[in-house]
C-alpha cells in the first residue's frame, strides 16, 4: 500500500513489494514518485510533493438574489402539478385521468409517464429559465460571445459576479429557477449532504508532481472513487486529514490530468470524468466532459469550481433517478426540463446533424485534505494506460 | 593430601549435594527475607467481575453495567480495593447484576451448558447440588462448607415451590453466591505453617486467587483450583506448572491489560474532555481509541513480543485506526480496523510518551500542560510524588502571565521564579516542555503563537533536546524499571510494600535486570516467591482453623 498527502510523518509498506514509501516535510514527499519510476513522468521526480482531498460537498452554481426577481423575473418554474391542472382544468377531466392513467405523472399524450418519455407532451405552462446575465462558472468553449464552433453550438455566454466574461453554464440557465435547486432548496441540501453521508459517492483527488503549492506551472491531478467514511467534528465540518482508500472496485473512476497552480489556485486541463454520486440517496453515476477544476487551495481544504459538459442522454437518465418519485415534492416539471435542455444544449456538436449532444455546467466545490491510500498502485497505472486517456508523459515538463 | 584442604573438599561437597537435593528450597530460603502483610479482602473490581462471568458463565452474558470506582491508593487501584467497603447504592447494583447473570445462565438457550444433570427427572435436589457445588466452587473460589450449599438450596426449594420452576429456584440459589461477600470480596485465609510451627501460610484457594489476579486478573479456573486443594502450590514443581501454564495462557494478556490500566490512571479517561472547537478532530472515538492504542501497543510490545520493558520509552511501532489517523495526521492503511503501524524514525515520535492517550490525558481541555505532563512523568513513570501546590499560591500572577506569555515555556518561567512554586515545577517543567510540539489533543506541531517550540532541557541532569530524546532519557533512568517492580509486586500483593521489602525488591530487581527487562520474567518471578505468597499473621491458636480477616460490611438491608 502507499498513501498520498503525508504530512509530517509516515511510513508504509507496501503489501505487494514491501517496499517503504516515506513522507516527510510540510505537504509530504510524493511517494508517487517512487512508483511511477517505470514512467516518463517519475524522472526528476525525487523531491516532488503529493497531496490528496476528499470531497465534503457539491452544488449546482446557481447564482441567485435574495427574491430571485434578477434572474426569475417571471417567477420561479411551474411544477408538474401546475402543468397537470391546466392540462386537465376541470375536476372531471381530472377524475378521468386518475382513473385511466393513474397518477399525475401519466400525463402523457396516452397516459405515458413524461418522466420516462418527456416528449409525449408539452407542458402548457411556460417553461422560466433564467435570464440574468450573471452566472458562476468557467469558459469551457473558449469564446467570449458563445458563438458556434466546430464543437459547440451557438449560446448565450454570462459574466461572473467579479465580472469574468464568456462563463459557460447553460446548466445553471435551466434549472436555476427551480426552487429545489436554489440554496436551501431540496436538491441543493441532498447534494450538499451526499458527500458527508454516502460512502457511495466518495470523491478523491490527488495532486502529485508539485514543486510548490503556491505556484506550479506542472501538476498530476488524479481523481478516484473512495468507500470510506467522513468524520464530522461537533459542528458537523468535516475533519481534514482521514485515511481515505481508493475503491478497488471502481478502476473506471479513475482519471487523470495535469493541472498549474497559480497564486495557491489549481487550474486542470480538461478531462472526461466519471464520477459516483448519489444526491437523494440513489446511486448513480456523472459524466462530466472537459471536466476541469479551479480549486483555492489552502492548508486542510480547498474549495472552487468542477465545471464541464454533461452528456445529454446521462445527464437525462441520472435525473430521472433522482426526481421521478419525488415529484410531488420537487416542484419539478419534467417535460420542461427535458426540452430546455435540449434546446439549450451547447456542447459536442454533432457534425452531421448541428445537434449539439452535452450542455454545460459547473459545480461549487469543496473539499478537505485527506491521506488518499493505494491499494495497487500498478493495477491503478494499468487502468489509466488502457483507458485511452491523454498521454500524460508528452506533456511532462 | 593436605588434610585441611580434604576436609574443606569433603565440606564443599557435603554442601553441594544438599544444595542439589533440595535446590528450589534452597533457592527460596535465598531470597532475602520479607515480612509479608496481613492477609486482604479485596474488593472485585468491574474488570475482575467481568473475567469470573465470562469464565463461569460464558463470554455471551451480558453484564448490566459496571460499578463504583475504587479509590486510588498509593499509585494504584488495586491497593484501593483493600480498603473499600460496599455502599447501599452499589449493593443494589451487585443485586441487579447478581439477578440477570442468574437469570440469563439459567434461561433456555444456556441450561444445557449450565447443567450436567437433568433436572425434570426427580429428585431435583440432587440435580441443583451439583450444579450449586460446581458453580459455588468456582464463584468462591473456594469448595462451598455444607452450610453453604444447604442455605443455597433452602433458596431453590423455596422459589421452586412459589414459583413452580425448577430454573427460577436454581436462578435464586446462584444469585445467592452473586451477592455473597465470598464472591464480591478475594478474602484471603490463612493456615498454619507445619514447616514453621509459629507462622501462618496463605490456604491452598488464597494461594491461587493471589496468583490468579497477578496473572489473569481473573478468579482461579478449575484447573488452579484443582491444583490449590491437592496442594501442589506448596511444591516447586506445582507451582511452577501452573505459572507456567498461566503464562503461556492468552489470558496474560488480559491480565497485564489490567495492570496497566491502573499503573497508567487510565480511568481519568473517564472524567477527559477536549474542547471541540479547538480540538474538532479529538471525537469521543479518538478518545477510546487513544486508550486502547496505548494499551494494545504496550501489551504486543511487553508480552506478545516479550521485548525489554525500557523500550516502551523509544518504541515507535505501534497501532492505528482512521479516527486517530485524523489527529496524528498520517495514513491509516485500513481506516475501518485496528492496524499495525511504525511512526518513522524522523516523525518526532518515539515510546509511550509521544502517544495521544498520554499527552492528550495530560493537557487542559484546550491546551496543552507541560506541568501535567511532567508531573505525571514522574509519577506514574518513575514512582516520585509531585507534591500538590501549597494552599496559599497566588494564582493570578501566573494567569497574569499567561496572558502576556507567547509560549509555555514562557508562562512557566514565571512558575519557577517563584519560590514556592520552584521546587516542583522545576522538577515537572523540563520534561513536560520537552513534548509541547504535540498540542493538547497530541497533534504534532512546530509552532506556538508563531514562535518556534524551544523542546530542550533535561531530566535529572540527563540532557535532551526533544521527545525522543526524552523518551531515551526515561529508557535509561533505573528508576522507570525499579518503579515498574514496585508497582507489579504492589499489585500483585494488594498493599504497598513496605522497608522491610526492600531488600527483597533489590534482588527482584537484579533478577528483572537480569532478564533483560522483560515483564513475563518479572512475573514468574513474583509468582514462583516465597514473597508473593508470604503473610505476617502469628499463628493461630487452634491449628487446623482457618483465619481471614473480616470482610467488609455490606451496609444494606435490601441485600438480604
């Protein structure tokens, strides 16, 4: 085994060589280092440090005022509810729905679920995405006015509250005038407490490779998925510094990037990623394209930004595992979302049809330092090697 | 020949073959001479309660809770228990317990391993004899007198008859032993001596239970008690094989748990807390865990391993969980269990002392306490008594310091210019300041306040410029091993030695020596004496008739 994050003190043998990796200093030696000597990467590489993080919590970055009235002018989004009494306004019609079809889901064109095929109807009521030109999040396509590309379809781009312009997040421009999406909303306090509560959804980072942790033109930024639990202290933060192991079981979670660090800020080059989550405490999964962090790091935590493209038809089934059986309480709309998302997409543009396949997003992070515990590291470097990812060592330094 | 050179030759073999026919004898009668206490009533400590129901009864009965501390005494708890008595509040908790240890042994799904007899098939009496005899034996540690075993089925008849369930009468008559001062109490009884007309001698069952509590911190097993009435205690060979036995036995462990427990104050963990705010990472597991890391690596170093008690001060290997990983700040290979783990050599880390169940015990709830720290340094380590602070001590001054001080090495300069204040804390400071780069949770650290940690100083004139060098320090002071030997033989005796022990002490101390520190030596030592064994009561009058002292009231009526 080796750990990665050492501070201070440690020493581990490792249960396949028995071998001893050491860590020592402020941020610890990379141990990576010493197990990557196959690899182009280890050269030079004696002195360099490895720090590993765990996730504490994740939520949308909807950028929202007090009333909501800047961004929903309009009002927030109407529910399925809303949707349903006006496609059936009187109480007759309504009884004969709920005895043809069941439930106020089945309001499909023939009684379909519009959760599993939202395209069987158009809601009646409006559908209120957000019309604020502030948003949180990263350029993702590299323009300024969210032009089309050969791989991006034309959008709206918003400016950061700091006044960044060309931010991506058409994500945000659906969902952020859903109420349980908005701060203290359903879904923002489930995903925010996911990650303290669901083993399942354990999310690690490991950044290896870095000379100083200030600034670093060059780092190795590896995510995995964890299994093991988060300590929380009295007043339910989490506790910096746990041991937390990679899952064995979840070599397809593994994915790695280089990254800089400028002014104690990590900035990654784009990596597909896909992550365990599980918001309401169903288990699934994330894929998330061009992923890219922009992380403040500091002395136990870091927060920031995870910001990248999700696949459409992912994204779409993910969602639906979170929000079918809680319609009666989301206040969401499912057609609605289904077509803005579509209609709103901007990313991986498919050639032959101009049908843009993904749509951006970004995420507010944070996380608290962790020891990151290898069980095989080889295993691990195998997994990385066959999944096709960039090849790392061209871009060394 | 010359003839005086043949008579001294004649004299020497004479002497010899003496010696070779009666070696342990001899080996014995050279120890030096101690004078041995009064026998003891000991009262049974939860732990010890805990070990006779596992043995007894099986490791699956539930125990309804633990009783009342004993007061410490002398350095240990185990001398408390000489002079405790039983109060009415916790004679109703033995009562309680008595009850569902009676009823649980009884129920269906452990009759059959209660029972050796069947007890539907008439006559009952004979069947609740046996068991009584049995398990009366065990829980007395002694046979039952026939008045014993008569009133403990009086009580079955009896709840039999109201009841009209054998199980129910047989539960009444074993928690009749339960709440017996002949269960809750180790009375130790003597006998005359027929080798010393004018002594007395520890009877064959005082015999076993003494050895049995050093060893196991447990009653005797059926074994011991076997062994104790055919009187082979009182022969070399039978003692020695059943010391040997009983050191060989995974219940030495256990035993040496005990011991530690009380020689390391360990239930001051009882009455610890640790500020949340500053300490977020000191959670109620890190404190168990803190208490059993200490205990697991001291008894993997001490019996497991049988290496030089002294390293206990340098030792780096030890144990981890994922919770106390999070306040050392290193990786837990297996976060979920206990595992092994070595500190390394650079980490600053080395022995006891460096572990967060000493320097977390030792520390105020939000800061650290080098004076605390080195008092008990002192105390628990090298047997010294740190006086208390005179009653007249101007505090204020000091928390007037405080406040201005950066670091605490600076608050307590003003401690050691005072001249009431300087005789203790110069003895309590320099040790204590020597493990400030560990906070009050035991989180290493470089800095306080933003100045660094000045570690340096000295114990007893040996020099040291940090922990580990400190923990060399105690390795090499002869007072950390001649503390141990007091405590161990103290504990073993259940009274604090005396001076007339004193030469006894010395020469165990050469023979620790001698082993090379080893803790398992030093026990077979002690448990293979004349001196462990010894009592100072006269003989008594009427040979043939046991003498104990009286146990102490149980001051209930709801007892009876």
């Amino acid at each position: 085994m080796r750990a990665a994050g050492c501070q201070g003190e440690r020493v581990i043998t490792s249960a396949r060589t028995g071998a001893c990796a050491y860590c020592r200093g402020g941020f610890g030696v990379s141990v990576l280092a010493a197990l990557f000597l196959a690899t182009p990467l280890a050269a030079g590489a004696a002195d360099k440090q490895t720090v590993g993080f765990v996730m504490t919590g994740w939520r949308l970055a909807v950028n929202e005022t007090e009333d909501g009235k800047a961004e929903c002018p309009a009002g927030f989004q109407y529910s399925n509810l809303d949707n349903w009494k006006v496609q059936y306004p009187t109480e007759a019609e309504r009884d004969k729905m709920h005895q043809e079809f069941g439930f106020r889901q089945n309001r499909g064109k023939d009684g379909e679920n519009v959760w599993l095929y939202p395209d069987t109807v158009t809601d009646p009521l409006p559908f209120r995405e957000v019309q604020s030109k502030i948003g949180i999040g990263v350029n993702l396509d590299g323009t300024q006015d969210g032009a089309a590309t050969p791989t991006s379809c034309v959008h709206e781009k918003f400016v950061s509250p700091e006044g960044q312009t060309g931010i991506d997040n058409q994500l945000y421009r659906v969902l952020g005038c859903q109420k349980p999406f908005r701060r203290g909303g359903m879904f923002d306090t489930r995903f925010s407490n996911e990650k303290k509560v669901e083993p399942f959804a354990r999310f690690l980072i490991e950044i290896s490779d870095i000379d100083n942790l200030e600034n670093d033109a060059s780092v190795i930024v590896t995510t995995f998925k964890g299994s093991d639990k988060l300590v929380a202290d009295a007043a339910g933060n989490v506790i910096p510094f746990s041991s937390q192991r990679v899952d064995e079981r979840g070599p397809q979670y593994i994915h790695r990037t280089r990254g800089r660090i400028v002014n104690g800020v990590l900035y990654t080059e784009p990596m597909d990623i896909l992550f365990a989550a599980a918001p309401n405490g169903f288990p699934s999964e994330t894929y998330l394209q061009d992923m890219r962090l922009q992380l403040k790091l500091g002395d136990t935590s870091a927060q920031g930004l995870m910001a990248g493209y999700h696949d459409l038809r992912q994204w779409w089934k993910a969602f639906v595992k979170q929000t079918m059986s809680l319609e009666h309480v989301t206040q969401i709309s499912a057609p609605g979302v289904y077509q803005a998302i579509i209609r709103l997409a901007d990313g991986h543009k498919d050639p032959a049809t101009g049908q843009c396949k993904s749509i951006s997003a970004a995420y507010e992070v944070s996380f608290v330092r962790a020891f990151i515990v290898h069980p095989d590291m080889k295993s691990e470097l195998q997994v990385v090697a066959q999944s096709g990812q960039k090849p790392l060592a061209a871009a060394s330094k | 020949m010359n003839k005086k050179l043949l008579y001294s030759g004649l004299g020497a073999a004479v002497v010899l073959a003496a010696a070779g026919g009666a070696l342990w004898l001899l080996g014995r009668n050279s120890e030096p001479p101690v004078k041995g206490g009064p026998p003891t009533a000991r009262l049974i400590s939860s732990e010890q309660y805990a070990h006779a129901i596992s043995y007894v009864f099986g490791p699956d009965v539930k125990l309804p809770g633990s009783f009342p501390p004993v007061q410490r005494t002398n350095g240990l708890v185990a001398l408390g228990t000489a002079q405790a008595e039983v109060t009415t509040s916790a004679a109703e908790l033995y009562v309680q317990s008595a009850r569902s240890i009676a009823a649980q042994a009884t129920d269906p799904t452990r009759r059959d391993f209660l029972m050796n007899c069947a007890p539907a098939q008439p006559p009952q009496d004979a069947c609740a004899r046996n068991v009584l005899t049995r398990y009366g034996r065990l829980l007395f540690r002694r046979p039952l007198t026939d008045a014993e075993l008569n009133e403990a089925l009086g009580k079955v008849q009896e709840t039999t008859r109201v009841s009209g369930d054998f199980y129910q009468g047989l539960a009444s008559g074993l928690t009749s032993f339960l709440i017996s001062p002949e269960f809750l109490f180790f009375i130790e009884r003597t006998e005359p001596d027929p080798k010393s007309p004018h002594h007395v001698r520890l009877n064959p069952s005082s015999m076993a239970t003494r050895l049995s509590l050093l060893l196991w911190d447990a009653p005797p097993d059926e074994d011991l008690l076997d062994a104790a009435e055919k009187g082979e205690l009182y022969t070399k060979h039978g003692l020695e094989r059943q010391v040997d036995r009983m050191l060989a036995s995974t219940k030495l462990e256990q035993g040496v748990r005990s011991f530690l427990i009380d020689m390391l104050v360990f239930e001051k963990f009882d009455s610890m807390t640790k500020d949340p705010v500053i300490y977020p990472a000191f959670t109620d597991k890190v404190a168990v865990d803190s208490r059993e890391q200490t205990l697991r690596t001291l008894v993997d170093h001490l019996v497991v391993r049988d290496l030089d008690y002294r390293d206990i001060f340098t030792t780096r290997r030890t144990f981890m969980t994922g919770d106390l990983g999070m306040v050392y700040r290193v990786p837990v290979d297996r976060p979920d269990i206990w595992t092994p783990y070595e500190f390394p050599a650079d980490s600053g880390r080395a022995g006891v002392l460096t572990q967060v169940s000493f320097l977390a015990l030792y520390s105020h709830p939000g800061r650290s306490s080098p004076t605390q720290r080195g008092r008990a340094m002192r105390e628990v380590f090298l047997c010294q008594v740190v006086p208390t602070p005179p009653p007249d001590v101007d505090f204020s001054k000091f928390e007037a310091a405080a406040t201005t001080a950066t670091t605490a090495r600076e608050r307590l300069t003003a401690h050691r210019k005072n001249p009431a204040c300087a005789g203790c804390h110069k003895i309590m400071d320099p040790i204590g300041l020597a493990l400030e780069k560990f906070d009050g949770s035991g989180t290493g650290r470089q800095r306080e306040n933003g100045l660094p940690i000045d570690t340096s100083g000295d114990l007893d004139n040996v020099a040291f410029t940090d922990a580990v060098g400190l923990g060399k320090a105690m390795h090499d002071d002869p007072a950390a091993t001649k503390c141990l030997v007091s405590r161990v033989f103290d504990y073993a005796r259940g009274y604090k030695a005396s001076s007339g022990d004193n030469a006894w002490l010395t020469d165990l101390n050469a023979k620790f020596a001698k082993s090379g520190y080893r803790l398992p030596a030093l026990l077979r030592d002690i448990a293979t004496s004349r001196a462990f064994y010894a009592v100072s009561a006269t003989a008594v009058s009427a040979p043939g008739v046991d003498r104990a002292p009286a146990a102490p009231p149980l001051r209930t009526a709801s007892i009876q």
